[in-house]
C-alpha cells in the first residue's frame, strides 16, 4: 500500500483545538454587525412608551425621564426580554447613549446582570463597538466587574479584542481589565485572539499600551520639558567635518521619504504627548484629574465617580488647580461651589444649562470646575435668561432707496484709459455730425415747405 511522503513545507493543517470552537459557538462573537439575534418586533406605535423597558427598546429618553420621575419598581427596571436583556442592555447594544446616560440614576438597576449566554451590559457594548457607551458605563456606573465571563468563558476585553474593536480594548485595559485573562475553553488571553483572528491594529496598540503602561502626562510631577532638546540643538550648531558636510549632502538630495510613525520619544512624539496632557501649558483643558498623583495605569482598577465621591469629602474634591506657567497650585474655593452655582441660579429647571442633561445633577456638577460652571462673561451663572419676542403690529417700512450723487470736481478719479477716451469723443462726435444733419434737413424743409406755399397763393 502506497503513502504519500510528508512534505516539511507543508503546513500541518488546522490544529486539534481549532475543532473544539464550532461555527454555532463562534458566530456570535465573530460577527461585525451584530452581538446577538435581535428578536424585538418594530413597533410602529406613535404613542409614547409607558414601561422603562419599551423605553429604553424605542430610545425614548424623554419618555424614560417620565417614567423615571413618576417612580419605578424593582419588577419594572428588571424587566427581560426573550434573550435575557434588560433595558440597559438593549441600549448598549443598539449604541443608545442618552439612554445608558439616563439610566445611570435609576434605581435597582444591575450593572453586572447576565443573559442567557452570561453577557453583560459591558460585554454587549464592547462587542459591538460603542467606545463612548463603554466610557459612560465605567465612569459612572459603580460596582463594575470587567472580569465576568460568558458561557464560553471570555470577559470583555476579549470579545472587544477579537472583533478588533481598538478603542474598547484600550479603554478597558486603562480601566482595569485584566490583560491577561484567559478564556476557560481555548486557554487564550486577548492578545492571542486578536493575533488569532487577524486583528493587527488591535494588536498593534495593545503592543503600544504595554510599552507605556502609564499615562505620566496627567500626573502632577510631569515635567512638559524634553529630555533630548539640549542635546539634539548642541549636536545641530556643533560644527561638522568636511565629511560630514558632502553626507548629510548626499543624503539630502538623494533619499526617500515614506511615511511613517512618530519616532519613540522624539520631537513629534513629544509634541503629541505634552497637549494631550491636562496639565499641558499649550492648551487650555477644561477638565482636571480627580486624581493627579494616581495616573491611568495599565491593568490599574479605576473607580466610578460615584466611587469617588463617597471616598473623598466634597470640599476634597472641589479644590480647583490653577495652571501657569507649566507649574500646578491649588486654590482656595472662595464663593461656590460648582453645584451651588448651578442650582440656585434660577427656579426654573427647563431652562437650566447642564453640561451632562441626561446624567444626574449631584454627580455631574460635582466634578465640574468652575471654569466651566460659569460658561461665559455674558451668562457667569450658567442660566440662560428667558427671552419673549413679539411681533409688531404695523409693518416695517421700507428704505428708500438713497439718489446716488455725483461727485464734485474736488474729489480725486481714477485715470480713463487712452482707448475710452477716443471711444467717447468718437461717440461724442457722432451725436454731435447726426444733430447737424438733422437740423439740416429740418430747415430744407421748411423751405421747401415755403416755396411750396408761395405757389399755390401765386
């Protein structure tokens, strides 16, 4: 019996534990556009939506806020549908971002509740890729948990990481999302499903937040200097040998340039580091670390504001930071705070100017400085005046239309060129040569007319 010889070149084929994951088992987590089957019916009810569900189903917010004020129960905010979705889910899912932010108030809502297949809000959103979804619910939501696992065993950060959702992925992993947890099926953490599944730029910057595990730009002991600067401007202005000259000559004339990335630590690299930094000189931020001497860390649990606030007092977290000069001072609040200006400006809370409207109040002016709580220099309270316009009875009258003058000869003209000047006498001439013959012929006439008369008395 004849066998064929085995060619080292080859590759050995798909490997044993390539079987183990199915199509039904991966067809969910693989898909772009959809996290699971979507079983809710269109509705095309113009009614408003009366349970906190159909709210959240319909993006409804204004509808969510009258449910929400009117009062609602733990059997209402629990309420599941055929996949095990509460309201928050859906609104994960479908990327409604008023929704989750209006949720964030209510009551008996569970952050950490699972579906059938053990997805979690965080799960659904990171999955189907809405960053600013994901940020909300890890800033503002407490109790959080990154690491809970669906039935095939993966948490957030790898189902962001195999469908190459990149900014997710560095959003958990700045959050506190364990890097290296593995799935309890393949034994995989995220960088090797996303290398497994042909995400490179998920890879990439994965690679890129492992190098620079720490954002040191927003602490308080940045120093916005570059390291490199009085070397690189000694190593220009040295004086250079007759080589050197006909080199950096040649290379001048002669290279290529491709386009690449910034050089690690270099002057582009720098440059991009200093003004996104809250405590750049170059820019004017409008936000401040509630934290400044703890950074964003790789793998480092961040707590929720809500989190925040019950840990330190408010007066702590009220002290704003004055920047000048690169150097950081804090200052003494003298008058108000960023709540007290906020809610006793006026009594009217539909004209009330809030930078986070659907978020609560007590939570979002808290962390707001009072920079931005007093907007501008027409408006220092941050209430926006309410202002009545009537119609006039009569109608507006019209402008007359101004005579154009003609100007004296003491104002100063614009030289006619030499060709309109020839053009009109031309014309001038013409005029005058017609008229002539005109009054020419008027006066044969006229006599004619005469001698015509003459005769006839004759």
């Amino acid at each position: 019996m004849a066998v064929a010889a085995k060619d080292p070149h080859l590759g050995s084929g798909p490997d044993e534990d390539d079987v183990s994951l199915s199509e039904s088992d991966s067809d969910s987590i693989l898909s772009d556009d959809s996290v699971l089957p979507d079983y809710t019916s269109e509705t095309t009810d113009s009614r408003a939506a009366s349970t906190l569900y159909q709210a959240c189903a319909r993006n409804e917010h204004v509808s969510l806020r009258k449910v929400l004020e009117r009062g609602v129960t733990k059997e209402e905010v629990r309420e599941l549908d055929i996949n095990g979705w509460n309201g928050l889910m859906v609104a994960c899912c479908k990327g409604f971002v008023d929704i989750v932010y209006g949720l964030q108030t209510c009551p008996f809502i569970d952050i950490n509740h699972q579906d059938n297949e053990g997805n979690t809000a965080v799960m659904i959103a990171s999955q189907a890729g809405h960053v600013n979804t994901v940020m909300y619910l890890l800033n503002y939501y407490p109790g959080i948990d990154t690491e809970i696992r669906d039935c095939r065993g993966f948490t957030a950060l790898i189902k962001a990481a195999m469908t190459g959702r990149t900014d997710v992925m560095a959003a958990l992993v700045m959050a506190g999302a364990d890097i290296h947890a593995v799935d309890t099926t393949r034994g995989k953490c995220a960088q090797d499903w996303a290398l497994k599944t042909g995400r490179y730029e998920t890879l990439h910057r994965l690679r890129r937040l492992n190098m620079r595990p720490k954002a040191e730009q927003c602490c308080e002991s940045y120093v916005p200097d570059w390291p490199e600067l009085q070397e690189r401007v000694a190593k220009a202005t040295s004086e250079k040998t007759a080589k050197e000259k006909i080199t950096q000559r040649i290379k001048s004339s002669f290279g290529f340039r491709f386009p690449r990335d910034p050089q690690d630590d270099g002057a582009l690299d720098h440059m991009v580091r200093m003004t996104t930094s809250v405590h750049s000189p170059l820019i004017s931020t409008g936000c401040r670390p509630l934290c400044p001497t703890s950074p964003p860390e790789v793998g480092k649990r961040r707590l929720a504001v809500p989190e925040l606030m019950k840990k330190h007092p408010d007066k702590e977290l009220e002290s704003p930071v004055c920047h000048s000069n690169g150097s950081v001072s804090h200052m003494i609040p003298s008058i108000h705070s960023a709540e007290a200006i906020h809610t006793t400006c006026c009594a009217e809370t539909q004209r009330r100017d809030s930078l986070l409207s659907l978020a609560s109040a007590k939570v979002a002016t808290a962390f707001i400085p009072r920079s931005m709580a007093r907007r501008n220099s027409i408006f220092p309270s941050g209430c926006i005046p309410k202002i009545d316009i009537s119609r006039p009875s009569d109608a507006t009258p019209k402008k007359e239309k101004k005579k154009k003058k003609k100007r004296e000869n003491g104002f100063l003209e614009l030289p006619k060129p030499r060709y309109k000047e020839i053009k009109e006498e031309k014309k001038r001439e013409k005029k005058k040569a017609d008229k002539e013959k005109a009054e020419k012929e008027k006066e044969k006439k006229e006599k004619k007319k005469g001698k015509d008369d003459k005769k006839a008395k004759n």
